[in-house]
C-alpha cells in the first residue's frame, strides 16, 4: 500500500481514492459496499487486524448484544436477512463476529479494507480540495473522508498509581486477548460495574477462585433473559422482515420492545397495577422493562418509583444486606446507559465473589500485589479493567484532525463536540461522521441508526457527484443551532443528571455536554427533510 496500493497510487508515494472510510465496523462495512455499488472508488482503513469493530475487540468473557439478535442485523439487503440464523435472543460476541465475517465475504469487502492500518493524522488540504491521511503504513488522498470510527472504541484505562508495578496480566474489556483468558483457580480483580462487567463478572465468577469487584457507582440493571432462540420467532421475523423493520425505524431506539410502550405516567398507576406491570416486564426481561411508563425518562417522580421497584429486587436476591445495600443505586434510573444482565445481582451472593465499595475512598493505588483500598490490600492474580471508554469523541480527537485552515477538531470542539446533524463539523468540508455526537446513534439500536446514516451520505456524494459539487460541509450558524436544539432536546429528559459517559463525565477534565440526540424517527425526519430542501445548513461548492 502507502506507495504501492495499486491503482489509485498517484505518482506521489500516496494512495489516492475518492472516498476513504476510517473504519470497518459495521458502519464502515455497509459504506464501503454502499459506495462500490454507487460506483465511487473507495478504500478503508482499519487498525485491527479483522472486520467487526466493537465487536472484534470486546471478546471479554460473557459479551453480547443487549438488542435482541432479530433486530441486531442489517436490513438492506432481503437475501442477507433470510440466509443467515441467529442461535439465541442476544447474540454473543462470537456469533456477532461470525455475522460480521460473513458479511465480508458476502460482498468481497476485504480486497477494498486496509487492515492493521492505524490513522495518525487527517488534515484537509485546502488547494488541492482533499484530505490527507497520515498512517503507519503510509499515505492516503480523497476528497471524501468517511469517520465510521464507532462510538465506543478508545478504550478508558484510569491512571491509578503504581498501574505500572503490578506483577500479574491486566485486561481492559474492549481489547481483550483473542486467545482467551483462563481464570481457573486465579484471584481476579474487576473494576467497574458498567454494562460490559455486568455482562463480565457471572462469567467470570464461574471460573475464577476469588472475584473482588471494586465498585464506584452501583449500577440498575434488569434480567435480560437470554434463551436459546425460539424457531417460531425466528420464522415470523423472517416472514415479515419488511414490516418489522419499518416498526423498528418507526421507534424512537429504532428497535421493537417485546411489549408495548406505556404511554400513561407511573407515578399516577395504582400500586396494584404497577406492580404488576413491572413484574410482568422483570419476567420478560429486556429493555421493555425502562419502557413501562410514557414518563420514565422524563419525570423524576415516576422515575424514581420504577428505581424503587429495582432497589426492591436487588434487596430481595442479595443475602447480605450490607451487599445489597452497596449495590443499591440511588441515582436516576436508566439516564447512565440501562444494563441488561443475566445473575449479576445473584452472583453476589456467592461466597468467593467479594464487594468493594470505592465510592468514598476510591483505589488508592495497585501495587505488584494487586489493588489498595483505603490502606488494606487486595492481592489479585489478574486485574479486568471494565471502566469503559471515551465516548463518542476520543477516537476522532485521537486522529488529529486538522480542517480548513489548519484548525484542529480537539480545538473545535474544545468545549464539547459541535456537529450539524452529527453528519458534519463546520470548516471540515467533505468530512462525514457516520453516528457522531449529536446523532441519535448510542440511544438507539446501533445496526439501523449506520444504515441511515450511510444512507444519507450515499445519497449526498451522489448528489454532490450530479451537481458538480466539488464541497460540502455545514454553515457555521446551522451547526450552532443543532448543537442548541440536541442540548434542549436532552434537558428535557432526565439523561442530564447523573455521571454517564453520554456527558463525558466519565473521562477526568472532559467538558461535560450531551452529546447523542435522543429520538430516532424525528431525527430521520429532520435528515430527509434537509437533504431534501437542497441539503438546508450545508455549503456546498
Ligand atoms: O463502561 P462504563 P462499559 N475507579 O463507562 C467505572 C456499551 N456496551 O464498558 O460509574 C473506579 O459504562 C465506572 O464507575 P462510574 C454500552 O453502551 C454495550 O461497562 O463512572 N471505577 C463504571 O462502573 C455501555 O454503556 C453492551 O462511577 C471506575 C465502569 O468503570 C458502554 O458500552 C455491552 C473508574 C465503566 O462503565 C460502556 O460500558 C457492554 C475509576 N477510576 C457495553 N473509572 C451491549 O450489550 C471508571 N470506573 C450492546
């Protein structure tokens, strides 16, 4: 590659496309085959050594889908859908990852992906009208750059002192071995009680001698009730593909619930009622269950009834009060991202599965021998970081982005991240982020929320192609705007009010702005409507 990718080498040591995609999840995938059918010669680049994204680098023990496998595929292609069969109602890691090969191979995507090419450097080239991307394996040229980076891909590895003393293997979740870890007979350390250690720490309870889970915020989460998947569900999916995606689309996570969304407030249900009501979504597990009430997310009310009703639960499987006790949240329920889990609670019930609350006095150091906690030493054989990542930003801040100008995105978006339609960044023409910061992407089902987002840039380079359009990118006033209407959307909801790392308050001196839009089918809308109005907010040129 760098100078000998082939055809579109330019003379000048550089490889040069129309449009070069950063990425080969299952945003990047879907681009790449988008464009090549649309006739744009296009390359990607991707820094592991395989497709999937997300779902090649988080192999950590217990890793799957919390969206329901029907509903966690692509639908742009009707053949795709019928030849390939999901084997459980949440897929696992390892059959995502199948899924996402076999899509590779389906549509011979490798001969167009760079793999084990890690991005350094993108600068727009204002004279030639092209961008510039620096790699370890050399240069790249296009005039269109694609950012279909992922929203959870840099991994958030605290700097605890003495890290680096420790004597035994440490692991973060988002890049775990491919080999596989075994924690037979080993005293393990997990820190961190978000989505991916809940899905972790029953797995890994399983197998190691002794678990100590250091927790800093207790976390809600709901039985996801994973199960083997029913044939007949399978078979009425697939029989009705069309009309089920359009009432996926239709959603505002852009996924269809196992029962229908209330739409009165808790807070004015009968106990009765509401008792049930919440019995009979714990029983059928998923995401139903944060969707009881019209007023969940809104009133903090209503809320923090359906808190209580989980507070009661976790007070009702764990044993030991004073552990149930710790991992009782009081917070907002459900404005950190919903867990789904299966025995998380129950698992603390265990008797070599330990506690440690590090709310209050947080890990003071590692030292060779493990983790110190207010003086007293947790000696450990391995050490799980589960503490997540930074979100939505880091992995496109890491690149060094430079636009029009020489201006640096990290400068930019130094108070938080500014898009129009979480598409465009204004000063960064022919630029496109496929689900960025001020899209819906997070809240949503994440498969449906790519394809319309790579729907819409299809349609744009098309556009741009029969106009003649050389640039496009957002007007300065129309990115304010979306940057004002996404903040007013999310105050209206009780997202706002905790610690997540939606805000970025998870990464210490982030500027703390929400940053995903929720809502989906308004969100679609609102894109048609201005790609329609002859891309409305956009410079073209
Ligand atoms: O990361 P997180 P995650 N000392 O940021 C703690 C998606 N996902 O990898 O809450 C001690 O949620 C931190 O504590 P606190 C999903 O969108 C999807 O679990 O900040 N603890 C928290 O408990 C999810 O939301 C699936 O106080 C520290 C944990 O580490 C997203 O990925 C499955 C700490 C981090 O939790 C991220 O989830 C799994 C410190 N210094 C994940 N720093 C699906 O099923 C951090 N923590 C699709």
């Amino acid at each position: 590659m760098s100078s000998g990718d082939g055809a579109g080498s330019n003379g000048r040591g550089a490889s040069e496309h129309e449009v070069v995609i950063v990425g080969a999840g299952f945003a990047g995938m879907y681009m790449l085959h988008k464009l090549r059918g649309l006739g744009f010669d296009t390359v990607v680049l991707e820094r592991a050594d395989g497709v999937g994204g997300t779902w090649y680098w988080n192999r950590y023990p217990g890793a799957r889908c919390d969206v329901e496998s029907m509903q966690y595929s692509y639908s742009f292609d009707p053949e795709l859908e019928q030849e390939w069969s999901w084997s459980e109602r949440y897929s696992g890691q390892p059959e995502i990852l199948r899924y996402a090969n076999h899509v590779a191979e389906r549509y011979d995507l490798r001969r167009d992906i760079r793999f084990g090419t890690t991005v350094a450097q993108v600068d727009w080239d204002d004279d030639a009208r092209q961008w510039r991307l620096q790699t370890d394996r050399g240069e790249y040229r296009a005039r269109f750059v694609v950012m279909a980076t992922g929203c959870l891909s840099t991994a958030n590895v605290p700097q605890f002192e003495g890290a680096e003393t420790f004597g035994g293997p440490t692991y973060h979740t988002g890049r775990w071995p491919h080999e596989g870890v075994d924690f037979s007979g080993q005293s393990v350390a997990v820190i961190g009680t978000g989505s991916s250690a809940v899905q972790a720490i029953p797995v890994i309870a399983a197998q190691c001698r002794k678990l100590t889970v250091f927790q800093r915020t207790p976390n809600y989460s709901v039985p996801a009730r994973n199960e083997p998947l029913d044939p007949a569900e399978q078979a009425k999916w697939k029989a009705n593909y069309r009309e089920l995606r359009a009432k996926m689309f239709a959603e505002r996570a852009a996924m269809v619930q196992r029962l229908p969304d209330g739409e009165d407030p808790a807070k004015e249900a009968g106990d009765d009622e509401f008792c049930q009501r919440m019995e009979q979504r714990w029983e059928v597990g998923g995401f139903t269950f944060y969707r009881a009430y019209g007023d969940i997310a809104l009133d903090p009310e209503s809320n923090n009834r359906v808190a209580e009703f989980v507070r009661n639960k976790i007070a009702g499987i764990v044993h030991d009060p004073e552990v149930a006790a710790k991992l009782t949240p009081h917070n907002t329920i459900a404005c950190k991202r919903p867990c789904l889990d299966t025995h998380y609670y129950e698992t603390f019930n265990q008797p070599h599965v330990d506690l440690v609350d590090v709310s209050e006095t947080p890990i003071e150091r590692i030292c060779e021998a493990g983790v110190v906690v207010d003086g007293r030493e947790y000696p450990v054989d391995g050490i799980v970081y589960a503490t997540g990542f930074d979100a939505m930003t880091g992995t496109l801040l890491r690149m060094n982005v430079t636009g029009r100008g020489g201006m640096r995105l990290a400068d930019h978006w130094d108070a938080g991240p500014r898009t129009y339609l979480g598409l465009g960044v204004a000063g960064f023409p022919n630029m496109f982020t496929v689900s960025g910061p001020g899209s819906p992407s997070v809240l949503t089902n994440m498969i449906p929320s790519i394809e319309q987002h790579v729907d819409w840039i299809a349609r744009c380079l098309v556009d741009l192609r029969e106009r003649g359009a050389a640039t496009i990118e957002p007007e300065p006033h129309a990115e304010a705007y979306w940057v004002d209407y996404v903040n007013a959307v999310a105050d209206l909801t009780l997202y706002p009010t905790c610690n997540s790392w939606y805000l970025g308050a998870n990464i210490p001196g982030k500027t703390r702005v929400f940053m995903p839009l929720p809502g989906f089918p308004p969100y679609v809308e609102i894109c048609e409507d201005v790609a329609s109005d002859n891309y409305r907010g956009f410079v073209l040129t």
